[in-house]
C-alpha cells in the first residue's frame, strides 16, 4: 500500500511534535496500523533477521543472546512478556535489502557459531525482542551454546530438550505474535526503525541492560543532524526516561565521544570488537570518568584512551561483574601518572597501527589485530598481562608492535588518509585535532589574535598563534617587547581581560580637546546666544502680547486682533546656550542661525507650565515655538540680518483676522510621514524632521 498524502501529513506530523519516545511511537503506530501499512502477524523465528539499526547498529551479541535464552528458561518463557515485539519487513530495494543481509551475515559470522546461519529466505528485521527471536532461531537450527546448562553432549542447543517448555515449544514451533511494519513505511520514514527500537526499549522492564556503546552509537547518530553538537545537547537528546544509572555518567560517554573518538571512528572500532569475547558489558561510572580526565591523561592521548576502553570491555569472564567490567581500576590510571614517557611510546604506536587499520575497517580481521595491539599495551605497561585473556607476556611495546605488523604490514599512504578524513560525526573532534596543541588550548582558553590577556601581572596582547608558540605583544606605555608562550601551557599562564590597554593620546586630538580650544566653541555658542535674545527683544512687536495669545495647553497661538500685513517677526529664541548645537538634530521643529559661515540649531525652551499650589509658573511662551504647520499658512520665512546674524523668522506677508490660529508652512519633502508634526526654516530650507 503507497503513503497517501493525508497519511504522510499526519506522520510528519507527529513525528515533528516534542513528545516522549513511547508516546511518539505510539501515535505513529495507531496511524499505520489504520492505513494498513502495519498489521499484526504471528512469525517464525526462522523467518527473523535482525534490523541495522537494532540497539544503536551494535545488533544482537551471541553470547548475551543464549545467556538471555538461559535466564528465561529457567525461570519459564511466557509469551505474553513479548506482546511489544516489533519487526520490519525486509527492503524491495535490491541495494537496502542486500545491505540488511549482510549486516546479519557479519554479525552472525562474528557471533562464531552462537547464531544461526543467514539463509536469505528471512522475510524481518525485528526491532524489538532481537535477542530472544536469534536465541529462539539458534534453537531450532540447534547452534552451538556457551551456556553449560543448555548444552547436549556436543556443546549445541538441543531443540528437543529445550522444548520440555510448553511455551517455549509453541514459540519453536508456531512463533508469536508481532507487529509488523511495511517496508514501504520504512521506505517513507527512514528513521521509524530507530525510533520503534529506543520507544520499546524504554517500555521494557529490561532496559535497565541498556549498553554503554549504545548509548554512545545514538549519541553518534545524533550528532550528525546538530549544527553544533555539544556534551549537553547529546546527553539531552540521547538518554530516554528509564535509562537508569547511565544517564548519571552520559556526560562522561558524551566528552568522551566529542573529543577523543576521531569523529566517531574508535566508536565504531568498539562497538565492532565488543562483540568478540562473551557476552557484552559496560565499563561503569568510575571508569568513564577516569578516562575522558585530564587529571591521568593529558588531552593529546586519544588512542591510549581507547586501549584502556578496548581493554576494559573484553575483560575475561571471571572479571565481570553484575554486567561490569572490572580489569582495570582506578589505581592503573594512577600508575600512568609515572609512565610519561610509556605512555608517549604507547600513543605513538598505537597511531601507526591506527593508520594501518582504518581503511581495512569494518574488516573483522582488522578490527582483531588493531584491539589486540591495544590490550596487549594496555596490560603490559600496567604490569597486566597475565590477567588478561591470553595471559601472554611480551618484552616491551615494541615487540607487540612488531607483532602487529607481521600480521598487518606498514600502514599506506590510502590508510592514513582514511584515519584522517571521514564525514563521519560532523562537530566532533578529529584525531588531528586531539594532537593539535592549539586546537587543545583553544578548547580551555578563548585565543583570538588581538586580545588582551594579563600573564604574571603585566597586561599583553596576542600577536600570532601556532601550534607550537603563541606570540605576544607587552602593552605597557613605554614597552611593547614581544614574547613567546609555549602554546601546551598556555591556557595555564594566560587569563583573558576586559581591561584596557593603556596608550599615549594622540597629540592632535589632545590639542583639539584641551580646554582652551573646547571654550572657543563654548563662547560661540554664548554669543549666538546672547545675539539671539537681543535681536527678539529688537524685532518682535513691543505690543506683541496684546496683538497674540497662547494656549498652553494645546500649544497654539492665537490672533487677538486683526493684524496688518508684515507686523509680526517671529524669532526662534530659546532658554539656554544648551540648546544650541551645530549638530543637526533629530527634533521635528527647530530654528537655523548662521553666525561666522556656521550654521547653529536651536532647539525649542522647556515647554511652559502653569502655577499650581506647590509650583509657580515655569517654562518659556516664544510665539515661534507656538506656531502650528499648514497647508494655507498665515506666517512665512523670512531673513533676518542683526548684529552678525543671519536668523530665518517668521513673519505674516498677509494681514491676519482676528481669533485666527496662526499657522506656518507644512513640510514639503514626500518622504515625510507626519507633515502636520515637522517644521523649520524654508521655504529654501525646508521643513525637517
């Protein structure tokens, strides 16, 4: 059945809300099951792979599976504990489908015997019961066992011994009942396997078996669709609800990840060996913060990091336990803190034959020598080797490193290229940058060239930065020697400033604000001024208050009387120096004198206001400020020449009738929005805002 756009549009839907994963999968699987494009089957196990995307790509783990098939058979199968079985079908697409099959054939083919054989007549993937469906089809093709108690006399499964469980025998014989989802939803939504598997692992009682490396594989996969990806938005995106004490440490997997994986590849490497010895395990709390800290290993180790992992993780049997691993403990990482040099040897090492493996993976072989060559390190610069699964002891690192490339050969240029360059995992660190020093001290210290810093008392500033040395300028008055600072210690000797630099001012511009050339600007501000105030007192009409009135509180002036063409001037006077500038300014009416060549701006007076009880009147009553723009105005600009002034007033070219409210030009600029609020000097100097 196709996805019809109102299905489609209601998935997209859904899957775009911010929901829980179980609520999330719930609502997509009610629309699918409506639609047809999931229904409801009972499937043979024979009929079962298992999906790619099962538990975060790691897949089903042999050993776990048939420990998990033990620990169900002695307490009883019952089949209604696998009602959330959920499975996909297998791809039409020749390259997908290929692609599944041959996932399963190399996790079978890992699994040594422990899983039953691929016969590419399976018809699902399952998402959800993986490790009992592998345990239920290595029953009925009677598959090898490392459990004691499910062993016949040759070490297999014994089908007919298993099936003394009634329940378990319906299962061998007939399956049980499963969801399953179309390939063409999948198809659609490429991502709906993902989601299925993290939603019913989170319902599951058994989640609390969540692994490690899954955590870290989703963590993975989700750094790829961040922009920025950091430990927080990881550790957020990452650890559903019920993921127990792991979302305690995923800070710690997270760092982990971002910055000592090389972009997710030794991630990969992991999740690929892990499944080599027994069933998998996790690392712990402790361990994972010993190994992302500085405080053991300094930040430019990232291999030596992933042997202590890789060591850990395939502790011998006898070492795990309660699901974790505990080969080695906290007092090995303290020993490296007297194994510098050892420490350096092993790193230097371990990237050789790094560059040798990277382009083989995800060859198995490969991956065996690679791991090998860590354990075997790991344990014999602790003193270790014998608790390890070989018990087999070596001279020193290069005769593990010889050993390694007898079996492997010298790394070739096409393998170093692909250790270093990948689009796996964008925003995480490469290994080239976790052996970039200043890559390393730009992740504890904000450089950028031009910034200030204060190093031993004194305040200097970044010159240059390389991988080796960061330059620096002295910032002092008198010297500006330049030093160098090893770029390795630098984030310990430097402390970024918000402080800054002294400097000597430049001679000109001191001149140009010493006082005695400030004032000349001053006085000339006093004298228009003072100018100003004469020329009102000369200019406007001695009767003028008995010819005019304002309003205060509409800010309007008033005719009283009919007034003769040509009887009124107008002046913009102001009430202080302080409203004289010869910046233009952003008010919407003002006044323009020109005094000396300079045109000056005058700013309207404080507003006048009335007496009260408590206040006496205050403010000014220039008729100028008073007047009212309009499109027939009774006023108009006129040039006024007084005293050394050039003053644009204004002034009635028409008699004035009495009561009239007297009005002067509108702005005429078309780009003004509010004609009726602007006005100034025109009509050549036009209206302004």
């Amino acid at each position: 059945m196709a996805v019809t756009p109102l299905v489609q549009q209601e998935v997209d839907t859904v899957l775009a809300r911010d929901l829980p994963l179980v609520s999330k999968w719930k609502l997509v699987e009610s629309t699918l099951l409506s639609c047809g494009l999931a229904w409801k089957a009972c499937i043979h196990p024979s009929m079962l792979l298992v999906h790619p995307l099962n538990r975060g790509g790691l897949g089903i783990n042999g050993h776990s599976a048939h420990a998990k098939g033990a620990s169900l058979l002695a307490s009883g199968f019952d089949r209604k504990f696998l009602h959330s079985s959920t499975c996909f079908e297998l791809a039409v697409d020749e390259k997908t489908r290929r692609e599944q099959l041959q996932f399963n054939e190399a996790m079978v083919g890992q699994a040594d015997g422990l899983l039953a054989a691929v016969s590419r007549s399976e018809r699902f993937l399952t998402v959800s019961s993986g490790h009992v469906s592998q345990f239920a089809k290595a029953a009925w093709s009677s598959c090898r066992t490392p459990q004691p108690v499910l062993q016949d006399q040759g070490g297999c499964l014994n089908r007919e011994s298993l099936s003394r469980d009634p329940e378990f025998k319906q299962m061998l014989d007939d399956g049980w009942n499963w969801l399953v989802v179309s390939s063409v939803a999948e198809h659609q939504w490429p991502d709906l396997p993902r989601l299925a598997e993290k939603a019913l692992n989170a319902s599951n009682t058994a989640f609390q078996s969540l692994l490690e490396l899954e955590i870290a594989l989703h963590m993975e996969e989700l750094s790829k669709g961040m922009k920025d990806p950091t430990v927080e938005k990881l550790v957020k995106e990452a650890c559903p609800p019920g993921s127990s004490g792991i979302s305690r440490y995923a800070p710690s997997i997270a760092k982990w990840l971002a910055e000592y994986s090389d972009k997710g590849r030794f991630l990969a490497f992991l999740s690929l060996f892990s499944r080599e010895f027994g069933e998998q395990c996790n690392v712990g709390e402790d361990f994972w913060g010993f190994a992302v800290s500085t405080q053991f290993l300094p930040a430019d180790k990232p291999l030596v990091r992933l042997a202590f992992l890789t060591t850990q993780f395939t502790s011998p049997t006898h070492k795990i336990s309660d699901g974790f691993a505990r080969l080695l403990v906290k007092a090995d990482f303290d020993k490296l803190k007297k194994l510098k040099a050892e420490v350096a040897k092993m790193e230097s090492l371990l990237y050789q034959a790094w560059q040798a493996t990277a382009s083989q993976l995800p060859d198995l072989q490969a991956a065996r020598r690679f791991a090998f060559a860590c354990i075997r390190m790991t344990l014999h610069i602790l003193g270790k080797q014998k608790m390890g699964r070989e018990a087999k002891e070596f001279k020193d690192l290069d005769a593990i490193f010889d050993e390694f490339q007898q079996k492997t050969g010298p790394a070739t240029s096409a393998s170093s290229a692909a250790a270093t360059s990948s689009t796996t995992g964008p925003g995480l660190v490469s290994l080239g940058q976790a052996y970039d020093p200043l890559w390393q001290a730009q992740q504890k210290l904000e450089l950028a060239v031009g910034k200030l810093y204060q190093m031993d008392g004194e305040m200097y500033e970044l010159q240059a930065m390389g991988q080796d040395f960061l330059t620096l300028k002295k910032r002092e008055l008198f010297d500006e020697s330049t030093i160098q600072v090893e770029t390795w210690t630098c984030h310990k000797r430097l402390r970024p400033t918000k402080n800054s630099a002294p400097y000597l001012l430049d001679a000109a511009l001191a001149k140009d604000h010493h006082p005695g050339a400030a004032s000349k600007q001053q006085a000339a501000f006093a004298t228009v001024y003072s100018q100003l105030l004469d020329v009102t007192t000369k200019v406007e009409h001695k009767n003028l208050w008995k010819m005019i009135a304002v309003d205060p509180v509409s800010r309007t002036a008033y005719s009283l009387q009919k007034i003769p063409a040509h009887q009124l001037t107008f002046v913009p006077c102001t009430d202080s120096p302080q409203q004289i500038s010869i910046k233009k300014p952003e008010a919407k009416h003002w006044g323009e004198v020109v005094f000396q060549g300079v045109t000056y701006f005058v700013l309207a007076p404080k507003a006048f206001k009335p007496a009260t009880a408590e206040k006496p009147s205050s403010g000014c009553t220039a008729p100028f400020w008073f007047m009212k723009p309009d499109a027939n105005p009774h006023f108009g600009w006129k040039e006024k020449s007084v005293g050394g002034l050039q003053i644009s007033c204004l002034s009635n070219p028409k008699a004035i009738d009495k009561h009239e409210l007297l009005t002067m030009p509108v702005l005429q600029e078309s780009e003004a929005e509010d004609p009726a609020a602007s006005s100034g000097p025109g009509p050549k100097k036009k209206a302004r805002k």
